[in-house]
C-alpha cells in the first residue's frame, strides 16, 4: 500500500471485534514508535497498556484490549512533536491492519495516566486502542461519525493559498505541493474541525493553526495544535513518497493573517 493509499483508507476505530492483538504485532508497533522522531526533537515515550490489567476505560469503545499512549514534557511545540510522531504510529498499525483512533476526552484519564506513570511536568495528549475493527459500527460509533460528518473534507482552496491569505490556491497551481497537501486535507482532527491553514510562498509552505473556541486550556495547552502535527506529518510524508527530503523550520514568514489565525511552522524540501 502506498502511502496515499495508506492515508486515505484510514478511518477512526472505536469498534473492534474483540480479539486480542497478538504480542509480536503490539511489540512491533511499540519499536515502530520508540523509532520515531519528530521535527521539533522532542522526546516522546511511549507504552502499550493492558485495559484489563491497567484498568482503563473509555465509553466510546468497545470491543479493544490493548491501547498504545504517549507523554511528553509540556514545552512549547509539545502539542505538534506528539501530533506528528503518534501519527505515524497509528498510520504503521494501520498498515498491518489494527485500527485506532485519537482520544483525548472520553476516558478515564485518572487511570491512564496512572499506567503512564506520569510525571509532574510530563503529559499525555491522547491516547488510542489498538484492535482488529469490527465488521459493523456500533449505533454509538456511527451516530458520532454522522454527526462530525467524519467522511468530509473542506475544499482544497478554502484551507490552502498563494503567496497570501487573499489568493486561494488551487490544485493545478500547488505543482509538487498538491499530493501532498491533499494528504493533509484528508488528515483527522478534532471533531473533523480541520483547523489547519497553509500558504505556499515559492516552494516553502507555511502552516497556520485557525483557532476554534473550547480547544484551549487556561494554562495554554491547546489541542488544535497537535491537529496541526498530524497536518505537517501528512506534508512530509506526502513529500517523501514524491522523494522529496522534507525540512520543517519555525522560520515565521510574518505574512498577514486572519483574525484567531496563528503561524505554526513551515516546510520544503532539500534538493528540490
């Protein structure tokens, strides 16, 4: 499978068909993880966790046994480093066909952070179980993905632009960009919000985090950008599978914005 295919066949999982996942393919997706750096260089450990031996729970899932989470120190760029690398993560469990899908409200935190041994400055973003999806959703699973319309996308020009916010860019003008960022419109979010924004100057192309109300906590912890990792690792794998060496910087552009529209990171490509 390719790596567009493998992104655009991927759908949430929170129904699975009980059976367990066996230990060589948890321990794979363990080591797939523990090798898997992010732009920022931010150390992200990960754990397979056990929900019956560890006690865990969530009322959105049903059918899992194993579930894979991550914590990180809360530094800035936390939010999109963890984004990016657990991306990745479920992408490789998604190629030897285990489902998942990103949680980072509906469950029991108190206990997954215990099983996480969280530290006073750590925290963990999300979590998500691990399973073989089940033939049929659940009426729970279902209606969820009705009612965030789980299977749309905002079009290309509404979420991508040339050279400024004022000129959308289309499909036939991104030139090596448009695989790629495709690849980041069809990329999950929170509630599907899609809140990332990208401007193509030249051939470098600057990401922005379009801000939804409820996504950021008082202490300035903010969701939307780890929606934002998951965006730029789609860029970057998108432009690996062109053969492309993506390169992503914090090299702000200064460009104008719309209001609660916020830069974020940038990327191109060595040996272009």
């Amino acid at each position: 499978m390719t790596t567009s295919d493998l992104i655009r066949s991927r759908r949430s999982v929170r129904t699975f068909d009980g059976r367990p996942v066996s230990p060589d393919v948890l321990d794979s997706i363990l080591r797939f993880g523990r090798d898997t750096e992010n732009p920022f260089g931010l150390p992200v450990e990960w754990r397979i966790l056990d929900e019956e031996r560890d006690g865990l729970s969530s009322p959105v899932i049903v059918g899992s046994h194993a579930w894979i989470a991550g914590k990180i120190k809360a530094v800035p760029h936390a939010e999109e480093a963890f984004g990016y690398a657990f991306e990745r993560i479920l992408l490789h469990a998604w190629s030897l066909g285990i489902g998942s899908t990103w949680i980072a409200g509906t469950l029991d935190r108190p206990a997954f952070e215990r099983a996480m041994e969280l530290g006073p400055e750590e925290v963990m973003p999300c979590v998500s179980p691990l399973g073989y999806p089940a033939d049929r959703m659940s009426i729970r699973e279902t209606m969820m993905r009705k009612g965030i319309r789980a299977d749309t996308r905002m079009d290309f020009e509404a979420l991508f632009f040339d050279g400024s916010f004022d000129k959308p860019l289309t499909p036939k003008s991104a030139g090596l960009w448009r695989g790629p960022l495709e690849l980041v419109r069809w990329a999950p979010s929170a509630v599907n919000k899609q809140p990332w924004r990208a401007v193509k100057c030249g051939e470098t192309v600057h990401f922005y985090e379009k801000k939804g109300r409820g996504f950021s906590a008082a202490d300035g912890w903010d969701i939307q950008k780890i929606d934002l990792g998951i965006a730029l690792c789609h860029c970057a794998m998108g432009l690996e599978e062109k053969g492309y060496t993506p390169v992503i910087t914090l090299d702000d552009p200064g460009l104008p914005a719309p209001p609660d529209t916020a830069y974020i990171a940038s990327c191109t490509v060595k040996n272009q």
